[in-house]
C-alpha cells in the first residue's frame, strides 16, 4: 500500500482542481466539461496519474462539472477511478462552497448535498478559518470521530447538525465515514500531527524581518491543523 508522501516537518501537497476544470466549454468558470470519457482521462487525468504515484496527501475537487454531472457529486470520478483503480490512499477535499453549489440554486437541498457529496467520496469539509477537524456522531451507543470536512464558510453548524442525522438514520453509511476517518487519520499520522501538531516557527518571535528576500526568508507562520 502506497503511503501518502510527505515529510513530517513539512506540509501535506494538494492537487487541484479534480477533474477537468480546464476544459470546460467555451472556457467557463465552473462549467461543464463536455467530453467523451476517453478524451477526459487522456487529457485532463495525466497530471493526477503522476502525482497519485508519487504520493501526493490530498486532491481537492472542482467546481465543475462533466457532461453534467458535478464533480462534488461524481462517485465514479471520486470513488471508482481516483480511490478504487488508481488506489489514492490520501484524502479528498471539497472546494470553497463546493456542497453549496452542487444544486443549481447554491443551498437549495442542502440535505441532498451533503448526502451527495459524502456518499460521491469526499471526505474533508475545509472549514475556512474555522477549523473543525473532527466532531461526535453517536452510532447506537458508539462514539465515532468523523474528521470528514467540506469547505464550509458560513453554514458549518448547519452541516454538522445535517451529517450527524444523515449518519444516524443512515442516508449515509458508517462505512463511508470510516473511509473518511482512515483517509485523514492516515495523513495525519504520517505528518506526525499527534506528536508535533504545530510547525516551527522559522523565525523568532519579536524579530524583525526584512521585507526583501525570497519567500522562504519571508516565510509565514503555517499552523498545522
């Protein structure tokens, strides 16, 4: 089994943004990818190729669509190809409101969205500037963490209250979050996050930088989460 790679001191890579969105017709933002399936995996799917055997941690889906389907919603392209055949063994990520957005109208069935895109195979909800890397679902009398995050800037209680009862009456199998779980806690554990969950600070706290220099001598603060 193919480890995601990445070195503990360092930061998890992502590709993005899965599958497509370069190609979308007349070059539409979030549009619709209209090709045959051997068009898209000849053209748009080499660079995930490369860097699913190299090991790349974490592959985020895009906005787009393929022949109409939304990638977010796109179990095929998520579960079947990336996990099953190309045996991905990192995480998916959605985009920013990429649950949001799966129906025409943004948030229009949030119910149906969120079963959607977990049951597709998406299994971190990014919270912006809000990180909730984990939360309690309670299967039967068992307490289970679902690290599963979306890209949730505004509604992510919304979400989490909307999982937590899609789980418990099964809309959406324990099985699917257990994926989610293994996948993160999989990357996780590789970075070394239980042992050292923050990076090195690369300069000391008080001191002045100097605003020139490359962006490695002007490096940012990047908090592990």
């Amino acid at each position: 089994m193919m480890m995601p790679f990445l070195h503990r001191d360092k930061v998890a890579a992502c590709a993005k943004h899965y599958l497509g969105d370069g190609g979308t017709h007349l070059g539409t933002y979030e549009g619709n990818t209209i090709v045959e399936a051997k068009e898209l995996f000849s053209i748009h799917m080499p660079a995930y190729y490369d860097v699913v055997i190299k090991g790349v941690a974490t592959i985020m889906t895009s906005y787009s669509s393929w022949n109409g389907v939304k990638m977010h919603v796109n179990r095929f392209i998520i579960t079947d190809f990336l996990k099953n055949r190309l045996k991905f063994k990192g995480f998916v990520i959605s985009y920013w409101q990429g649950i949001d957005k799966i129906t025409t109208h943004e948030h229009a069935n949030y119910t149906y969205s969120i079963i959607a895109g977990m049951n597709a195979g998406i299994d971190m909800v990014y919270l912006f500037f809000i990180v909730l890397d984990s939360m309690q679902i309670t299967r039967t009398k068992v307490s289970c963490h679902v690290c599963s995050q979306f890209m949730v800037p505004y509604n992510y209680t919304e979400f989490i209250d909307g999982l937590t009862y899609l789980v418990k009456n099964r809309f959406i199998p324990m099985s699917r979050v257990d994926d989610a779980v293994k996948r993160i806690l999989r990357v996780k554990f590789t970075m070394g996050l239980f042992e050292k969950p923050l990076a090195d600070l690369p300069w000391k706290p008080g001191t002045q930088r100097s605003g020139k220099g490359s962006c490695e001598e002007n490096a940012c603060i990047i908090e592990k989460q």
